[in-house]
C-alpha cells in the first residue's frame, strides 16, 4: 500500500513528458535486460552442454582404460583433463593431475551425470584450502571402481562473462539511444499540449481572443484544439453577450426610470399645484393627471409587453401571410381615419411559413401603425409580399420623410428617439420596434430597415418559408394583385381601442377566401406599380 501510495505521489508530481520518456525507457531497458538473461541462459546451457558431451564420452570410453593412463607422455590422457580412478580398497590414482588444484570430488554423485565442483589447492606448507575456480566433473562405475573425469571450465566461463559484459554494454547504449529518440519524439508530440497550456494560461489571464493553433488536423491532439477552439468562441460569445445584456440592462433600467420619473414628475406638480390653492381648476388639473396616468400605463404595459416577448413561448402553426397582411391592413384602417393601405402580394405561391399568427399580427400592426404615426399626414403605406430563397420578405413601405442612417442604425433601441429632446409628443414609450424585433427573432428571422430622406422608409421582415404544398396553385406569369383600401374616419379613441383589440385569429379567417379579404378590405383596384422594395437580410 505504502508503494502504491509512493508511486501515486510520484505520478502526481513529475511533468507528463518526464513520465513517458521513464516509462518508454524503463520498459525498453527491463525488455534488454530479460533478453540479455535469456541469451546469456543459452550460451551457458550450450557451451555447458558441449563440455558435458565431452566428459560423458570419456568417462564411459578412454578413462576406463588405465593403461592409456600411463606415465607415460603419450598415453596420458588430454591435458585439458583430469581423471581420478578410486579403487575398491579406496586408494585413488590421479592420472595428469595439477597437484596443487584438483576438483573437490566429495560431495560427487555418482550417477553419470555431469556437475560444478569447485577447487581444492594445496600450498608448500601442505595445506588445504578452497577455490573458487569451478570444474565440471561426471564420476562412474567401473567394475568396481570409480572413475572421475574432470575439467576446467574457466575459459568457459570468461566466455560467457565475456558475453554478458558485451550484452550489459550494448543494453546501455541502446538505453541512451532509446531514452534520446523518446525524449525529442515525446517533446515533439506534446508540443502542441504545451501551445494548448500556452493559450489556457493567457486566456486565464483575460485574453479572450487567443485561439490554439491546431497542428496536426487527423491527430487526438489537433482534435482536441479545434473544439477547444469552438468552446473558447463560444464561451467568448456568450460573455460577449452577457456583457450586452448587462449594458442594455443598465441602459434599460435608465431609460425606464427617466421615462417613469417624467409623468411621476407631472402628477406631483399637479397635486402640489392643487393643494398650494395655485388654481381652482379641478377639471384641468384631474385631466392632467389622467393624461399622465395613461402615459405612465401605456409605459408598463410596453415594459410588460417587451418582457413577455423575449421571455414567452410562441404557439407555432403554419400561416397564411398573405390572409394575415389582409388582416392586419384591415385593422389599420379602421384605426387611421382617411389613410390609405395597400397590400400587395408578389409571390409565386401561398406564402406560408410556420409562427405564431397572433404575435406576427402584432409585429406588422405594429410596423404599419408606426408608419402611419411618423411619415406624414399625407403619406401611404403599402404591405408587399415576395419570396426569396427559403423565406418569405413582408415589406412595410410608406413614402413619408423617410430617416437619417443614423437614426436608422438605432431605431430598434429601446426607447430610442430620433429627436433629442426627451419629451415624447406622439404618446409612445419608444419600445414598439424593440418588441417587434424581438419577436421577429424568436421565429428564426430578421427586422431591418432602409430609409431615404424624403423618399420613405422600407421595414422588412424576413421569415423562414414552409414548403409549399404538392397541389398549390402558382401561376408565376399571372400579374400580382393588389388590395387597396382607404379607412373610414372614426374617433381617436376607437382607433386606439381597435388597436388594442385581439390580434387575428387564423381559426376564423380560414372560414374566408382571399376574395372575401379584398372585399372587407376595401376596393379591389388596380393600383400603380410601385418598385420592389430593397430585400431585407436572410
């Protein structure tokens, strides 16, 4: 446990390339050294082998023979050997001895099979000591004797430790090379890490915009930059995006406490007019308050509104666009006396897309009304419908005073103003374009704008197209048609009333052909062509 523990510190504590080359060298090293065992094993075991051949064939045919042991020089046995011959009455005859070393025969078996003995030397003095000089040595049987062949097996023996040395050698320097080659193959291939902890570390430090370069595009490594890379784009637009959400926040909050502070400012001046006897007017003075009071309602109920919008699920069906811009036309000029509204469709089908028809009708009642309100007592305003590739483009246009680009480059603000001043003549809470933005977002498309200084202005809202069905009709050479119609005066309170009312409801519209949208919707004229207006962002 304790070793385990020590080598789970030890892995903790050391680099990742340290710990790959220890390991690649470790067990490169533990592969030579097993293998340097094994062969020393067998040059031992075939050398040792030979020898033993060599005793066992002497021992059972030219040592039993002792009058080849003669005195005599030549028929002495090899001088490699040494044969030993103990009688039955245990004397012993030492046939080409070295006096002074003999192999120490007592614990021999005798059996006929081959064995290590070490050396018995005998100094001047006559005594008798052990060496660690080795022999091999076999003894047997021979009619009555014994027979002891022996021999040296040093020169054996320094081959092999010969051997064994050249092996250890060459096992270190293929450990160096090893641990080189590993060492720059290992460095090289955690490069890429070291640039990922490089980037990590200067993104920590608030560089959000450090990126890891990607080397090597098949490679684990490469992978892993590139979705770092996404995460970290990612990760910056989402804090890109909270950082804006906290601006307009601020700037929100701002905006609505001025807006709320300015009819709060009115209803207390007019009470402490009141109350200081200023005026006895209580007509005059109730009227204000209730003027300011609307006011101040009208703000809420847009703050609410934009807060439903942006948090609010949407209940998405498939519409009819060119039924809904009829609709909405048709509302339009029961609420603007004496205007005039055309819708126009130009597309090559039904055009339908997938939304929510009560939030859509929001969003074009909204475009047309502030049409109405800001181009002029004399302008028109025209609903244009045309498709593109895979959405469907919804042009408000009207031919009043038109807007700067500047004013235009800001015009979706909340409570965004083109005039200075902070009063607010027309009654509005400024937020109307913010919540028809947002909820032209919501359906996957965009709001946008073009406007030229006494030309008109352009708003076009662009939003994904459903497929048109197999047995739609589409007759794209026939000539658009165009619905116009002039509203019927009414007082300035219905008007506000009837924009106010429930959007349309496509459940009952679908009870009405679009000829019976014309009708309600006023005259079926042919009016002048106006140009295409400019198409909007997909």
């Amino acid at each position: 446990m304790k070793i385990q523990k020590s080598l789970s510190s030890f892995v903790r504590t050391v680099s990742l390339r340290t710990l790959l080359v220890i390991i690649v060298v470790g067990v490169s090293l533990a592969g030579l050294i097993a293998s340097s065992a094994a062969v020393s094993a067998l040059m031992r075991e075939a050398i040792y082998s030979q020898v033993d051949k060599d005793l066992i064939t002497a021992a059972r045919g030219w040592a039993r023979n002792e009058d080849l042991l003669g005195e005599s020089d030549d028929r002495r046995p090899p001088s490699e050997y040494t044969v030993i011959s103990y009688g039955a009455d245990g004397t012993a005859k030492y046939f080409n001895p070295d006096l002074e070393a003999i192999p120490r025969v007592e614990d021999l078996v005798v059996d006929g099979t081959p064995q290590t003995v070490d050396t018995v030397r005998t100094d001047n003095s006559g005594a008798v000591r052990r060496s660690s000089e080795q022999w091999r040595a076999v003894a047997t049987r021979n009619d009555g004797s014994i027979i002891v062949v022996a021999k040296k097996i040093a020169r054996e023996n320094a081959q092999i430790q010969q051997l064994s040395f050249m092996q250890i050698g060459i096992s270190l320097i293929v450990s160096i090379i090893i641990y080189l080659i590993s060492f720059i193959c290992v460095k090289a291939a955690l490069r890429p890490l070291r640039e990922v902890e490089r980037t990590a570390r200067q993104i920590a430090a608030g560089d959000l915009d450090k990126r890891v370069p990607v080397l090597g595009e098949n490679t684990e490594v490469g992978e892993l930059s590139k979705s770092l890379n996404i995460m970290l784009g990612r990760l910056q637009e989402s804090i890109e995006t909270a950082r804006d959400k906290e601006n307009q926040m601020r700037r929100f909050v701002g905006d609505a406490s001025h807006e709320l502070r300015t009819p709060l400012t009115s209803l207390r001046g007019y009470t402490e007019l009141y109350r200081s006897g200023a005026t006895d007017d209580v007509d005059l003075v109730l009227g204000k308050i209730d003027a300011e009071s609307k006011r101040m309602s009208l703000l809420v109920e847009d703050l609410l509104a934009l807060t439903r919008a942006e948090g609010n699920r949407l209940e998405m069906h498939t519409v009819d666009l060119l039924e809904l811009c009829m609709s909405v036309g048709s509302t339009a000029r029961a609420a603007f006396a004496g205007r005039t509204i055309d819708v126009r469709p130009k597309t090559s089908g039904i055009p339908l897309v997938n939304g929510d028809p009560d939030r859509l009708h929001q969003v074009l009642l909204n475009l047309v009304s502030n049409g109405m309100r800001h181009a002029g007592d004399d302008a028109t305003v025209t609903i244009q419908l045309r498709d593109g590739e895979g959405f469907i483009y919804i042009d408000v246009i009207d031919d009043g005073k038109g807007m700067e680009d500047e004013v235009a480059a800001h015009i979706f603000e909340r409570f965004y103003r083109a005039d200075s001043s902070r009063t607010r003549d027309t009654g509005g809470s400024g937020l109307g374009l913010a919540i028809a933005k947002s909820l032209v977002e919501q359906h996957g498309g965009t709001l946008s704008v073009t406007s030229e200084l006494g030309v008109g202005s352009t708003f076009t809202v662009a939003l994904p197209a459903v497929p048109q069905p197999a047995d739609a009709p589409s007759d794209p050479t026939a000539e658009p048609a165009t619905f116009t119609g002039t509203a019927v005066p009414v007082s300035e309170k219905k008007a506000k009333k009837k924009l106010r009312t429930k959007p349309w409801s496509r459940s009952k519209s679908k009870e009405k052909s679009r000829g019976d949208f014309a009708t309600e919707s006023g005259n079926a004229e042919s009016a002048p062509d106006t140009p295409d207006a400019p198409q909007g962002p997909r």
